[in-house]
C-alpha cells in the first residue's frame, strides 16, 4: 500500500546505505580479518533490546548481519550504528556467524567484544555508543512505536472505510 507523503522516516526507504557501511568498516578498523564466506547486511525489525545480530547459513556459504531498523534514522548517531555493525564485525573474526575458528567459548566471554572494539581504536565510539543508549535508547523507542501504531491503526482505519 502507497503510504502518505508525511509517513515517519521509518517506513520510507533506508537512509543509510548499510553494504557501504560495512565494507568501510571492514577496510579500517579489519582488514586483518579475510573474508572467507558471503557476507549480507540488512536492516532487520525495530527491535526494543537488540541492535543487531549475526547468523551463519547451515551449509556456511553465507553469513547474514542483521542491523536494528531503527538505527537507519537519522535521530541515532552515526556511531551507535558504526558500533553496532563492529560489535557483529568482531563475532565474526571470533567465529561466530562466521567459519573462521572460534577464538573462544561464548561470543561475549570476559567482555571479549569490547576488548576488540577496543583494540582496533573503536573505543570512542563505543563509550559514546553506551552513553547514547543508556540515556535515549528507551524513550526514543517508545516514541518510534508510538508513532508506527498510530500510522497502523491509521491504515486500518482506512481498510475498514474502504470495505464499508
Ligand atoms: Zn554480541
């Protein structure tokens, strides 16, 4: 269904060109890391408590990233979604969602991820990262789905007439 002119950010296309962001993320902050299967990156659901995840196909030809849509909006810094694509980044370099060897048992042991992070000078951002989430995560997400419940039952609405 074509939707209004005025619809939120959300349901337009994505602003954000995340195979761009990836590659670029790749290219400075791992390039040490071969890329030995075909990596996919997509925005995924508006998630309340996740911002991403990543996830290896059975046969491990392929490897799926899946980003958090509401980090497409331009209201989250960059770095929120820089980090995010990172965080999945890391797992992947530690075998998980990915065929390279395990570097150890869980893929969040001993704060390993922010260790990484870390290590390949993504430290800022990662504390800029938590401080943002810490302090707007919640209430910018309980206004995103205020908003695409009202543009819902607003659609609806429209059904309903319709059928009338
Ligand atoms: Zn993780």
């Amino acid at each position: 269904m074509p939707l209004a002119t005025d619809a939120p950010a959300l349901l337009s296309s994505a602003v954000r060109d995340l195979a761009y962001y990836l590659d670029q993320i790749w290219q400075n902050y791992f390039v040490d890391i071969a890329r030995v299967n075909d990596v996919h990156i997509d925005y995924c659901y508006p998630w309340k408590s996740r911002l991403g995840l990543i996830r290896l196909s059975l046969d491990q030809k392929s490897t799926f990233i899946g980003i958090n849509s509401l980090l497409q909006l331009r209201q989250v810094p960059e770095y929120v979604l820089v980090t995010t694509i990172a965080h999945e980044l890391t797992h992947y370099a530690h075998g998980f969602g990915s065929p390279l060897p395990r570097a150890c048992k869980h893929p969040h042991a001993n704060k390993v991820v922010e260790r990484e992070l870390e290590r390949r000078n993504l430290g800022e951002q990662l504390r800029c990262t938590d401080a943002w989430i810490d302090k707007y995560w919640y209430p910018f997400y309980d206004a995103q789905h205020a908003m695409i419940c009202s543009v819902r039952s607003a659609q609806r609405k429209q059904k309903v007439l319709q059928r009338g």
